[in-house]
C-alpha cells in the first residue's frame, strides 16, 4: 500500500505539478552491506562454510540484481531528469527469472558445496508471489541504463565482502534474532587541544565497543584546534573505518562540536564525549546496559572530582543552584558525558537556539533518564581550557537559557524595595510634622539611598542586558557551526556550505 501510494504522489507531482522525479521500482537488490541475515548474504555464509542453508520452493523465481547496477541506475536516472520524464516510473532488473534451484546451483558450482540442496514447498509461501522478475526495456531505452554485473560475478563479490568481516559484526548485521541483534552506537568526541589524547581514546573506544560486540562509529570533532589533531584523526581514520572527522572553520565551542557530531551520526544512540579524557570510555559499557534495560538517557553523574576542594565545592554549587533556578528538573553533578537514543536525538536537534547548552537541552527534551555515578579524573595532558572567567559564562549560559528566575527576582526586588520607599517616605512625612527634632536629615541618608538604588539599577539593566543579548544571538539566524571538511579513510575533503565536497 504504501509503495503504491508512493508511486501515485510521484506520478501526480512529476506530471502535474513539473516536479523533477521519477520512481525507481527495485527488484531483488544484494551485494556489500546488505542485512546478513537476508537471502543471498546467508546462502553465501553457509557456501562459504561448505554448506547450503534450507531452501524455499525450487521453482519460486526472483530477479537478482547487484547493488552496484542499482547505484548506476540512479545515477543515469538523475542526470537524464528532462520534463519527459517527470513522474515516470522505471523497472530496475536484470529480466532475467532466477529460480531458486538455479541459485542454489550456480552456488554450489562456484563454492564446491558438496551438500544437496534441500528444498521446501509451495504451501510454505501461500503468501509470496512464486515468480517476480522485470521487464527494464524502458529503463534502457529512456535512462540509458542496463545492468552490468551478472550473478555469477555479484556472488564472488558478496562474498569477497563477507569474508572481511568478523563474527561480531555478522552478528551485531542481523537483524532477525532479537537475542543476537544488539543496537549500535556513535560516540561523538569533542577535541580541542587534545592531540596526544586522540589516539588512546581512540584505542579505548574501540575495546569498550568491542567488549560489547556492537556497530559503531567514532566521531571526532576538531573544533579548530591549534595543534595537529586533524592529522591524528586522519591518520586513524586511514586504518580503521569506523573513524570519521570533522573540521570546523573555527572555535565554535564543545556543545556545537557534540551538535555537529550529532547532525551526521548514523546509529541508533550517541554517547558524547570530552576528547581529553576525563569522562571514561569503559563507563559506556554501563550505560549500554542502562539503555538495554530501557532508558532513553543515560548521564555520567560526578561523585567525585580530581581537583583541589575548592573548585569541587563550587561545581556542585552551581549544579545546585542551575537546578534551583531551572523551569525543567535538571540532574544535580551531570555533565554532557552521556548516551541518548536516537529519539532522543533527533528531538534535541529539533531545538532550534544558536547558544546552546547540551545537558540542559537533554534535561528539556525528557524521555526516561537515569545517572550512572564516576569519578572525574584530571587531565591525563596538558592543563584544562577552562577558568574562572570561562566557567562564569558557562554558570550564566545555563541559567539564562533555562531560568526566567533572575528576571522574577529582580522583579520582586524592584517591588519589595517600592514598598520600602513608599512606608519610608510616609514615616519620613509623619516624623517632619509630628517630632520634627528626630526626623532624619543630613546627604548621608540620601547618598546611601541613591547609591543603593543606583546600584540596583544598573544591575538590573546588565540583567536585561543578558536576555537581549541571547535574543539578539538568535534572531540574527548566523549559521550555528561552520564545517569546512570532512575526514574518512585517511581523506580529508572541503566542504562547501550545502554540506557537498568541493
């Protein structure tokens, strides 16, 4: 119903609407990166092993076709769009019937499988259409189109990408056992002056991620650092690809980084990160178990901090002050350092403010969430960007974005403060006219009184001044973050400002 539905919007907006678009219907598609728990990647499986998996009926038929010719028919698809073809559709097929039987030969001949086939019956499948293959003369004769690869060739190549990957993999692939299906993760790492960091992230990433024996990408973000860090990620990425980098044109700071990271991630859940590493990677595996048992987030609580007293008694004030004045509940000790799910993620990205603050945001969004609790170490590299002026703006970028609370107080000043003017003022009357030897005279009383309310004043306009300015920040729209490359398998590519490479 749903293809059918989509064929007519098609159909409808190509023809009368002059919309650019026409409708690829795929016939049986396989090769590299298919689900392995689907027909051809399990035949292959078991080939490969010596062996043949259980069969359907021998006469049911399908159209293969290799992923490979499908790209290229979207491809010529694109670039022969002309106003003849809008809202037409196209059958994407080699037109060849392939029965099951002949699958399962073709196989055996080119794996030396010794086993026989052994093949099921029509009654299973009551259901399924016994033959389904193409007729592609118009995709030739329009788009120019005709498949290249033919089964024989698609197998090896199937199976060539089969055998470069690991049990684990398979495993994390299929999708159809719930028990051995695991969700996949992307871990988003803010880097700034993090260069000799990157690598043992990168090495304790990957164990955590194997321990669990899940998919996964690891997202570093340099967000312009001074020092090589793009090489670092260049060179692992090179290696491993799972690895992916971004570059940004300049400092755009840790949140937009973990949005950056967020807006190209492709898992199922996000864990982020400080590249210096100060939150554990080892702690995921805990918070994989949390989001396994059902929560939505899972957030790194600070129990306890490597630094001196001092500044560990003013982080948890202002956790407990943030949490104080926020209009949503906020988690006391909880940094960014945490796992989302996709849902999740997708909600926060939907806000649309330019300052932002993560962990508030992450607060906002709700769902179920629940803290894990660790111990903060220092730096295992150089010294920390932050200081007191820097975790001021940070204490004032959280409370401005999440509290209306200074505005009310200061609204309540301004009328506690009225009413004390107005019974001073009847005191000061009644005094000059009833005991004028005691009423109050002399410039001390009045300068104290216009200093005070001086004071308060210019407080309160500094107050306001804050809002507007978070107002005047997003009402410009300025782009929030600015990609200028993309890094994957030891490539680093510029991107222009749709996000395309140059």
């Amino acid at each position: 119903m749903s293809k059918i539905a989509a064929s007519t919007y098609l159909h409808f907006i190509g023809k009368q609407q002059s919309f650019p678009c026409v409708n690829l219907r795929l016939y049986a598609v396989y090769g590299p990166y298919e689900d392995t728990s689907r027909l051809i990647p399990t035949l292959l499986r078991h080939a490969l092993a010596g062996k043949l998996p259980p069969f359907v009926h021998p006469r049911t038929s399908r159209d293969f076709i290799h992923v490979d010719d499908v790209c290229a028919a979207f491809i010529q698809a694109a670039t022969a769009m002309n106003p003849r073809l809008y809202g037409e559709s196209f059958n994407i097929g080699t037109d060849h019937k392939t029965t099951i039987a002949d699958l399962a030969g073709t196989t055996r001949r080119l794996f030396n499988v010794p086993d026989e086939p052994k093949f099921g019956t029509m009654d299973e499948r009551a259901w399924d259409l016994p033959d389904w293959y193409s007729d592609s003369s118009k995709a030739v004769a329009h788009l120019g189109w005709k498949p290249d690869i033919n089964l024989e060739d698609g197998l090896r190549f199937t199976a060539a990408w089969l055998q470069k990957l690991s049990d684990t993999e398979i495993a994390a692939a299929t999708k159809k056992d719930p028990n051995v299906r695991k969700r996949s993760l992307s871990a988003i790492i803010a880097c700034y002056r993090d260069e000799p960091a990157i690598p043992i992230m990168y090495e304790r990433l990957t164990e955590a991620f194997r321990r669990l024996g899940i998919d996964y990408e690891i997202i570093f973000v340099n967000d312009c650092s001074p020092d090589n860090s793009a090489g670092i990620i260049r060179d692992i990425s090179e290696d491993d690809s799972h690895v992916i980098g971004i570059s940004h044109s300049r400092n755009f700071g840790s949140q937009m980084a973990f949005r950056s990271g967020m807006e190209l991630s492709t898992k199922d859940g996000v864990v982020l990160l400080d590249g210096d590493l100060q939150d554990p990677p080892e702690l995921i595996e805990q918070f994989y178990q949390k989001w396994e048992d059902g929560w939505d987030v899972v957030y790194g609580r600070r129990v306890k901090r490597e630094m001196s007293w001092i500044w560990g008694l003013l982080y948890k004030l202002f956790y407990r002050v943030f949490a104080a004045f926020s209009y949503v509940p906020m988690p006391h000790d909880a940094g960014d350092f945490s796992l989302m799910d996709r849902r999740v993620v997708a909600w926060l990205l939907n806000c649309p403010e330019r300052d932002l603050f993560v962990r508030g945001l992450r607060a906002y969004v709700g769902f179920k969430q629940t803290g894990v609790d660790y111990s903060r170490p220092e730096r295992m590299f150089g010294h920390s960007t932050n200081n007191l002026i820097k975790n001021i703006e940070w204490a004032k970028k959280g409370i401005f974005s999440f509290s209306n609370t200074p505005l009310t107080m200061l609204t309540a000043t301004g009328v506690v403060l009225l009413g004390l003017s107005l019974l001073a003022a009847v005191i000061v009357a009644a005094l000059r006219m009833l005991l004028p030897d005691i009423a109050p005279r002399g410039t001390t009383t009045l300068l104290i009184t216009i200093l005070m309310f001086g004071s308060l004043n210019l407080f309160a306009i500094g107050l306001v001044g804050e809002y507007v300015a978070k107002i005047m920040a997003e009402v410009k729209a300025r782009p929030r973050l600015i990609r200028s490359a993309l890094i994957r398998n030891g490539k680093s590519t510029e991107l222009l400002p749709d996000g395309k490479a140059c």
